[in-house]
C-alpha cells in the first residue's frame, strides 16, 4: 500500500500562468498608487524603459490592461482598414485566433492551414504571399503555445519587408523566453502577455510598433476606443495610460524586470534552453514521443502513447493526486498531448519534480516505467550543462 501523505504541495508548469517569484509575490503587498500620482509616474517611467530591453528594441512598448489577446485585437483594429486583406498561419489554437479577430473587424484573412504541432514551411508560405500581392500582413506566432511548435519568425519577418508588408508576431509566449530581436529582425509588431516569461499574474498585455506599423495605424479606419494605440502612445510620453491601469500589476511587473536584468537575457534564454533540452530527454527516456522536434524553448508538447484510452487523465491525475499541474491539448489535440512549460521562474527540481510525477501518474494508468528514468535523464543533461556557469 503507498504511504499516505497528507499534506500536498503545489506545483505550477503550464504555459501559463506560471509560476512567480517570491519577490514578485511580495511586491502586490506594497499600499496601491494612484495612477495619476507622480509616484505612479516614477514607476511607469522605469518600467517603460525596462520592457525595451526585453523586447529587444528602442521602439515604446505599450502596456495595456487585458490578456494578450487584447493586444493581437489591437494589433488588427489599429492597423488594417475594412476590406483589407492579411495571411494568417494557422498551426495551432493560437494561430486560428488570428483569422478569428480579422474576420470580426471584416479584414480578410487569408489562412495557411499548417499541421498542428509543425513549424510553417517558408517555401510554402512565399507562394501564398506571390498569390496575394495585396495582402498587408503576415499574422504568425513565434512560437504556437497549443502544440509547442516554432516558427521562422525572422525569415518570416524578412519576407514580409521584401514584400512591403507588415510581420505582427504573436509573442506572447516567446518575449523574455528565447531570443527574438524586434529591431534586429525588424518585426513590426510584436505582442506578448504578463503571466508568461514575463513571470507576473495574468492582466497585462505589451505591444510594441515599428515606425512603418505606426505609419499604418495613422491610416487605419477600423472601429477601436479602448484599445486605441495612438492614444496610449501620447500617455505614454507623460509616463501614463490612456485609461485606469492595473497598477498593482505594473508594481509587480518591475519588480520582474528587475529580476530579468539581473539574469540577463542571454542567460536566461540559456537557462530555458537546457530546461526544455533535459525535459525533452525526460519524457523520451520513458518511450513516450514529442509532437515536434520543432519546439521552442518555452513548451515541451509530448503524444500520449496509445495504450491510455483517455489521455486527460494524466494532467488530470498529476493535478488532483500529485499537486503538478500541466496542460493537456486544446481542439484537435485534446487527449492527445500534454504540455510541460519550463520557462520563467523555473528551475532543476521543478522540471524533476514534474517528470516524477509523471512517470508515478503513467504507472498508475498501467503504462510500464522503470522509475527513475525520466528523472536521470533530466540530470544527466543538468550535469553537463550548468545553467549556473
């Protein structure tokens, strides 16, 4: 009989929300501001500067109050006109929402139907492009967080400005997490979330513009009040928002920042790299095979083997019984994955930690595991690389 452990502890490794780090959790503890204070404006003012660095550009970065996906809508309402035509890539859950927002605002959404769980051909998507002369964008994601796949997102980029498009790049779960130079690459929108790499609660979303998407938002007529980014752009000159922000949030967001500069975004897009590098040979030293070779550092996606009949059982299992929650699949793909997320503030033992889990929850759905083996796996990768050094 296994023994009975009463107390239970709780451990974060989904896509989102992650989990935070303690001095993040402290800082909601702080008496709240008054958004139009100058206090508030000292802040705003720092934290404005900090998110360049992590979006890697010189361009502003707008900071609204709502999920990422409030930015993907703003990125379409603010951009295009009625009537205007856009390629979407639809690989994923995420991808899919692309074509879903242009179409609500009447832009036509010309949709390149990709595998989900695989990473778009190039090849394949000039040909669309040469079909559609007169599309003014290419909406992507640089990394489909339903399937862990990622995408070319700098020769996407470069295909776009060799076309005179527009690249607007979901990267909700790849700002802070692998490396994705805006300025560099020159992607003219890229869009990302707080309760991502960006290691806060959920409730803020950061969008930031090139000189060409904002020459395009000057000549946008699509309907748009809330989410208007012109006018965050004026207050953000005057270390504002346009409308009531989330300012315990922003309070823990440069707390957050702080703790990426400290890191330093090469260290830290090493640091996901072997996490994801020792998950992945994890979940393989258990037979069990990834969804895609083509994964990003942020989410490992792994196929549920065929002897398990219900595949959520196991997120479900590791959750209720073990206290790991992941994440299963989404549409297609449910009960058919599940997904292990090892960016943000996560480190060694929370990726071992879940791989037992893991192989504790298969045994008990009957799939054979030699104990132990996903875990040395894991350990054999962290010994050679330090994430440390």
């Amino acid at each position: 009989m296994r023994a009975y452990f009463p107390m239970k502890k709780s451990y974060l490794l989904t896509p989102g929300p992650t989990v935070l780090p303690e001095s993040v959790v402290t800082s909601f503890a702080q008496p709240i501001l008054h958004h139009r204070s100058p206090e508030f404006q000292e802040l705003f003012t720092k934290v404005k500067e900090d998110l360049k660095y992590v979006f890697q550009t010189s361009q502003d970065v707008l900071i609204l109050s709502a999920s990422g996906t409030g930015a993907m809508e703003a990125s379409v309402t603010n951009l295009f006109c009625k009537g205007d035509k856009v390629i979407t890539i639809n690989g994923g859950k995420f991808g899919e929402r692309w074509a879903k927002i242009a179409k609500a605002y009447g832009v036509e959404a010309v949709e390149v139907m990709i595998e989900w769980g695989q990473s778009i051909s190039m090849g394949e998507l000039e040909k669309v492009v040469a079909a559609n002369k007169d599309a003014k964008a290419i909406l992507f994601q640089a990394h489909e967080t339903s399937t862990g796949a990622v995408m070319p997102s700098k020769e996407i980029a470069k295909l776009c400005q060799t076309n005179n498009m527009l690249s607007v790049c979901d990267a909700i779960t790849a700002t802070g997490a692998f490396n994705l130079p805006m300025d560099e690459w020159g992607i003219d929108v890229v869009i990302s979330g707080s309760q991502k790499a960006m290691m806060i609660p959920p409730g803020l979303a950061f969008i930031a513009l090139s000189n060409k998407a904002w020459d395009a938002a000057a000549k946008s007529d699509l309907p748009h009040f809330y989410f208007d980014l012109l006018k965050e752009r004026k207050a953000l000159a005057g270390n504002q928002t346009a409308w009531t922000p989330a300012v315990s949030l922003i309070q823990g967001l440069k707390e957050a920042l702080r703790l990426i500069h400290e890191e330093g975004l090469e260290n830290r897009f090493r640091r996901h790299e072997t996490l994801a590098k020792a998950t992945r040979a994890g979940v393989k030293a258990l037979g069990l095979d990834l969804l895609t070779e083509e994964m990003s550092p942020s989410v490992t996606a792994v196929k549920i083997p065929e002897s398990i009949e219900n595949g959520d059982k196991i997120p479900s299992i590791m959750r209720s019984k073990y206290g790991v929650t992941i994440a299963g699949g989404q549409d297609a793909l449910k009960g058919k994955i599940i997904r292990m997320s090892h960016f943000g503030h996560i480190g060694e033992f929370d990726i071992t930690t879940g791989l037992a889990c893991l192989e504790l929850t298969l045994h008990d759905l009957g799939y054979p595991v030699k104990f132990g083996a996903s875990v040395g796996a894991a350990l054999e990768v962290f010994s050679k690389e330090d994430m440390r050094a």
